[in-house]
C-alpha cells in the first residue's frame, strides 16, 4: 500500500461525511455506520491489524457486515479505484437505515473474510489448480500410452486368421474412442487447473503487493512450509530416479523383453510376435523414462528453492536473535548498542541520535 493511501482514505471519508450531513434529511436507503467518537478503521478484524485511516466523529460510511465484535464497513478508495472493505469497532459506532427484514443485519450478517484469510484462500486456489492441471494432462498421456502398448493393431501376419485380426481391430477402434474422450476431459480439466492456478496467483500476487505485512506469514511459518516442500522435493527426485532407472532395466534385463533372436523361435509368428513386444517395451520405456525425468527434475527445483528458503529464513532468525537495542538514559545524547550479523560477520557498535 503506498504511504498516502491513509491521507487520501480520510479525506474521502470526510467527504463522504459532508455529503451525508448535506442529505440527512432523506431517508437513508441503504444500512449505514455512523462514527460517534473518533476511532480508527484497521485492515483486519483484530486489535493489531494495521490502521487504514483515522475515522473522525461524524463519518458515514456503508456498512457490509460484521465479523466478532467489529463492522465490516466500505470505504471510498483512492480516485479511479475500488471501495475498500475494514473494519471498525461496533461499539465505537452506530448503524442506522437498518430494515428490519434485512437478512444482513447485525447478528446474522455476513463476515467479511480479513486479508490473511483471502490470501490462504488464493493459496489453496492456486495450488488445487495445479492439481488438475497436473491430473488432466496425466489422464491424457495415460490414455495415449495404454492405447498405443496394448491396443495397436498389428501387421495382419501376426495374427493366426482373419477372426483375429478383426477382432483385435474392433479392439483397436473401441479403445480409439475411449482414448479420445480421455483426451478432451484430461484437456478440459488441465485447462480448469491452469485457470484456477492464474486467478489464485493474481489474487495473491494483487494482495501482497497492496498488505505485504499483512500477506507475510511469519519466519517460523516461512520455515516450517520450506521443510515440507523440500521434503516433497527430495520425494519426487527419488520416485523420479526410481521410474526412470525401474524402466531401463525392465526393458534390458527381463528376458520376456529382450532383442529377439530369430534361431530362438520356432516360425516367423512367433518371431514377430517377440518383435512388437520388445518394440511396445521400448516404447513403454520412453514414455515412463520421460515422466520419471520430469518428475525428478521438479523434484530436485523444489529442493534447491526450498533449500534456499530455509537458509534465508535461518539468516535472518539469526539476525533477528543477534539484534539487541539499547537505549541510554543518562545521556544528553541517547545512544543504542546494536549488534547483528552481515556475510557470515558479527558487527557491532554503539550509535547516536541527535
């Protein structure tokens, strides 16, 4: 939020409050909040939320619902902006215009979520949206992989008359529709993660930049989700090594899959048979070498960035514990003792205020 935005805030309250008083006499249409005595307007619903502004005795402002012991009011945004939603004690204020038939009165009106609450919100948005992103496009290779292994109709001399061969291109065309309604749903729900996923990021991205103290969770929380997802990192690594390394030596050290020999089979069937086996194998093996690669090389981001985290947050917790300021009270000259930690330095050293 930019250092203005709380001068701007009350001066439009202020103008709201002279509008207000000009048409008093006309019976207010909407549920409004009257401010007895002056008080302050704060982000969220709790005594140690930031303060927007400073409501002087006499603003009008909209009222929108309640939250604990507070009003959830609308205030007039800077020009060109939306209205901004706070809050103000109820017992510093009084409602009036209220219907009584009103399903959002106080009592039983609806709680504005505060700023921390709709940031974890966007968060699980965004992250559930990753999800079927993640599902979607597995459900699509899926489809794709298991019609080409197993249903893939093969050179008519592979099969022992032509009962066999329509049948295995009956099999082909059933599993040719199935793999194509797999399809369009892995699209549709792959597309649906990634909306959710952009609406959650922007959302966050959009309250951060305007409550970055609001939006920043603290160092032990900060720490805390960086050992899970580092965690989570070193699991895909290893599920991921462990496909791809699992399929190569499937492939090479199975016998049912090896290179076949033609002196090993009794007749040219047999022999081809051997031949498109080893070929699905190959084909199976590229596939599952492929997700196994990508999915360590996710996994091993993830630990890298979250590795990071973790010694960032250890800094400046180390930081923050080394920090100890001191005032002096016998001094005309009010010094402070200060002591911190810069590039692996203890620095330390007395200051003055003049």
């Amino acid at each position: 939020m930019k250092m203005n935005t709380g001068n701007v805030l009350l001066h439009s309250i202020i103008w709201t409050s002279f509008l207000a008083a000009g048409t008093a006499a006309a019976p207010a249409a909407a549920q409004q909040v009257v401010v007895a005595n002056e008080t302050v307007l704060r982000l969220d619903p709790n005594s140690t939320s930031p303060v927007i502004a400073t409501l002087p005795s006499g603003a009008v402002l909209e009222w929108v619902g309640e939250s604990g012991p507070y009003y959830a009011v609308s205030v007039p945004g800077p020009p060109g902006q939306e209205n901004l939603i706070g809050y103000v004690l109820a017992s510093e204020v009084a409602v009036v215009g209220m219907q009584q038939s009103s399903p959002a009165a106080p009592g039983g009106g609806m709680a504005i979520p505060g700023v921390e609450e709709q940031h974890a919100a966007a968060k699980a948005n965004r992250s559930a949206g990753l999800n079927r992103a993640v599902q979607g496009a597995g459900l699509a290779a899926t489809a794709q992989l298991s019609v080409s292994l197993f249903f893939e109709v093969e050179d008519r001399e592979s099969y022992e008359d032509d009962a066999a061969y329509q049948a295995a291109q009956d099999r082909e065309e059933t599993a040719g529709t199935v793999k194509k309604v797999a399809l369009i749903g892995g699209a549709a729900l792959a597309a649906y993660g990634i909306g959710r996923y952009v609406l959650g990021w922007s959302k966050m991205a959009a309250l951060e930049r305007e409550f970055p103290e609001a939006t920043t969770p603290p160092l032990d929380r900060q720490y805390a989700e960086a050992t899970l997802s580092r965690s989570l990192g070193r699991r895909k690594l290893v599920w991921g090594a462990l496909l791809a390394g699992g399929a190569f030596a499937a492939v090479e050290w199975i016998p049912y899959f090896a290179v076949p020999d033609p002196e090993d089979f009794a007749d040219a069937l047999e022999y081809k048979s051997a031949v498109n086996r080893r070929e699905d194998a190959e084909t199976g093996r590229q596939w599952i070498m492929g997700a196994g690669g990508l999915l360590g090389v996710w996994g091993l981001a993830q630990w890298v960035m979250a590795s990071q985290k973790m010694g960032e947050v250890e800094e400046l917790s180390r930081m923050s514990a080394l920090s100890m300021p001191l005032q002096s009270s016998g001094s005309e000259r009010p010094a402070r003792l200060f002591v911190g930690r810069a590039d692996s330095r203890t620095q330390f050293g007395v200051a003055w205020s003049w």
